[in-house]
C-alpha cells in the first residue's frame, strides 16, 4: 500500500526522477572530479575553483533574481512562456555589457583581482552562458517538463566530463587549469543550445521582451535576488576567504571537500528543485505547511543517515579515489558533515516562505549566517587553516536553520507577519 500511495504522488515521482538524473551526473561529476584533481593538483584545482567561484559571483549578482521569478510565475500562467525567455535574453544582453566594463576595469588594475589574463578572460567569457543556463533549466522546472530538464541535467553532467577525458588522453594526460575553464564553457554552450531547441516546442507565441511583466515580476525578483545572492556568499565567502588569506593550494584542498559535501547534499538539492513550484501552486496556506513539515520530516532522517555514513567512509574515500596529495581534505569535509544537515532543511524552508512571497525571512537569517561565517573565519581562519573556515560554514549554517526553523514555528501560531 504505502508504495502503491508512492507512485500515484506526482511530486515524489518527479522527486525520484529528477534524483536518479542527479545520481546519474554526480558519478559521471566525481569521474571529472578525480580526473581533474589528479590532472592539476592542489594548486590548480585551487585556480580553476576561484575562477568558476568568480563567474558564480558575478552571474548571482547580475541575475535580478529573474530565475525565481520566472519560476514563481511560470507555475501559475505557462502561457507568458515568449515573454519569459524574452525578458530573461534581455537581462542577459545587459549583464554581458556590464561585466565587459568590469573586466576592462580589472585588466588596467591587475591588483583588484588574483586572476589575471587569459584566465581572467574565460570568466567573463562564461558569465553570460552561465546566467542563461541558469534561467532556462528555470523555465522547464516551472513548466513541469521533467524529462526535458533531466536531458538538460544530464548533458551537464556528462559533457564536461567527456571534453576532459578525451582531451586529457590525447594530450598525454596533461591539463592546465586554463584548458580546464575553456573545456567547461564549450560543455555550458552545447548545454544551451540543446536546451534552446527543446524549448521551441514549448513556445506558444513569438519570442519578445514585455517590459509591463518585467516590472511586475521585478519586486518578486529583487527580493528573491537579495535571498539568493547571500544564501550565494553564505555557500562561497569561505573560496574567497581562503584565496585572500591562505592560498591556492589551500583552496583546492578545502575545495575538494566542498564538492563532496556537495554530493552528499544531492537528495535536498532535488527536493529543493520542485519544491517552489510545488508550494507556489497551491492555494491552501494550512497545505502548504503541513507539506513542509512533512517534508522536513522525512529530510531530516535521509541526511542524518548520509551524513554519519559519509563521515565514516571519508577517509578511505577521498585517499582511494584522489590520493595522498588530497589527505588534508579529510578533516575538513567531516567538519562540514553537520553543516551540510542543517544546510539541506534549510533549502527546504527558504523556498517554503519564497512561495508565501516571505522573502524578508531568508533574508535576515542569510544575512545573520554570512555575518557569522565572515566573523568565525576572521576568527578561525589563522588559528586553525581550512578546518577552520569548514567550521565557520558549519556554524553559519546550523544559525540560519535555528532562524528559519524558529520562524515557520512562529508562523504556525498565527504570530509571524513578516
């Protein structure tokens, strides 16, 4: 009976689809991920890592939180669909034009950035594929398109990994992290332009800007783009923490345990994913909570269980799989492993109160988690190395879950109003 119940619920099967997709891309990532940590050693991994970190940065600050608001309107109206993809190339266009300006910037004073050239280059070069990527895999979420997003997924995931290891071979199995970066933009381009060819099937009108939905989608997107842009810097600050007070080297160990934390997160990420259009589209306010609190529930027993296993198998993981070179990586990612708890029911709850259009309340808690992250790593960062920036995360993130959690709780008597 109880798996019967299972598959007639139509957001646990696309939760178990969009999963089994994810599972699919995060071995065909960890292949890369060996691949690409053996090929270029500590040092640039620690490059490649800053420099997708700085691409990352740019496009949170440059997307106007357009993704969510897509998404949040999308799942009530699909048919401003032309309008949509309209809007989101423009916001696109202008991005691309001011981050020239930032790179022109950055090239006459090389002492603004720890990247430079040909490396500094390929970011900018990325930030426009990147920002449209992340809308368009929006659009098929809110479209409840699942097999196509899963294609989409899927060629993320193995596109780079492929260009790398067919690369690598024939190149006598040496990379540089600038090769890398150019491997990894040619993989987003091809992403795209299957993800703009299947989107013509969806389309049911001329593609054009609207700037009378834009302004109305603006607010929503705003809020969001403040929420999101600091969950951002709460998840990264420590990348650039480690850049500007340790080192490269230091950053592709801590890195490696970031990508492997990364991997233990991926149930709640693929919950999180069809979460918001889930929540956006039902009407009963009373629904809504029931279904989180449920959700949470049952989150919190699948991570406690990945987390204790990923923490003991750790070491015998990361020295099999990566070698001795990475063994200081150890300690940090059992360091992040209660982090990453806390982390995964907190995605849960930013995107139950972004669909109550409560957007202040991930706000403040991401605000309360980056002022910690920020002040423990100025704390912790000479005292204890890259543990101690996994530390700080750690605390950031178990702060922003009390918030939040504390939150949902207030609202459930009637008292939050925020």
């Amino acid at each position: 009976m109880f798996f019967k119940r299972l598959k007639t619920n139509t957001f646990v099967m696309n939760v178990t689809k969009v999963f089994g997709i994810k599972s699919i891309v995060l071995v065909l990532g960890m292949v890369s991920s060996i691949v690409s940590a053996r090929l270029l050693g500590p040092e640039g991994k620690g490059i490649f890592t800053v420099a997708v970190a700085i691409a990352g940065l740019i496009v949170q600050f440059g997307n106007l939180g357009i993704h969510s608001a897509n998404t949040y309107y999308l799942s009530k109206d699909q048919s401003i669909l032309p309008r949509v993809v309209g809007n989101s190339v423009a916001v696109v266009v202008m991005v691309s034009v001011i981050s020239s300006g930032v790179f022109l910037l950055l090239k006459f004073f090389p002492n603004l950035s720890t990247l430079h050239g040909f490396t500094l280059m390929l970011v900018f070069a990325y930030i426009p594929i990147q920002l449209y990527n992340m809308y368009q895999q929006n659009y098929f979420i809110a479209l409840d398109k699942i097999k196509k997003y899963s294609i989409i997924e899927m060629l993320s995931g193995i596109a780079y990994p492929i260009l790398l290891i067919v690369t690598a071979f024939f190149r006598n199995w040496s990379i540089s992290a600038n090769l890398a970066l150019v491997l990894s933009i040619l993989a987003s381009v091809l992403v795209l332009g299957v993800g703009a060819f299947m989107l013509k099937g969806e389309l049911k009108g001329k593609i054009r800007i609207d700037k009378t939905l834009f302004r109305n989608m603006l607010p929503f997107g705003l809020k969001s783009y403040i929420s999101c842009l600091l969950s951002y810097l709460v998840l990264r600050a420590d990348i650039f923490m480690i850049d500007f007070f340790l080192s490269n080297t230091e950053n592709g160990l801590y890195s490696l345990a970031v990508n492997l934390a990364d991997i233990v997160n991926i149930i709640a990420v693929s919950v999180s994913m069809l979460l918001f259009p889930k929540l956006s589209g039902m009407k009963e306010e009373g629904s809504k909570r029931k279904f989180i609190n449920k959700t949470l529930k049952y989150m919190a027993i699948i991570m406690l269980l990945l987390v204790v296993c990923a923490t003991i198998f750790s070491e015998f993981a990361i020295i099999w799989l990566y070698g001795k070179d990475y063994e200081r990586s150890i300690p940090v990612f059992r360091t992040l492993m209660p982090g990453i708890f806390f982390w995964a029911l907190s995605s849960l709850l930013f995107n139950f109160f972004a669909s109550e259009n409560m957007i202040g309340i991930n706000v403040k808690a991401s605000l309360a988690g980056l002022f910690v992250n920020i002040a423990a790593n100025i704390i912790l960062i000479n005292k204890m190395g890259i543990v101690g920036v996994a530390l700080a995360s750690t605390a950031s993130y178990i702060v922003i879950f009390i918030i939040l959690y504390y939150m949902l709780r207030k609202m459930g008597k009637g008292e939050c109003t925020i």
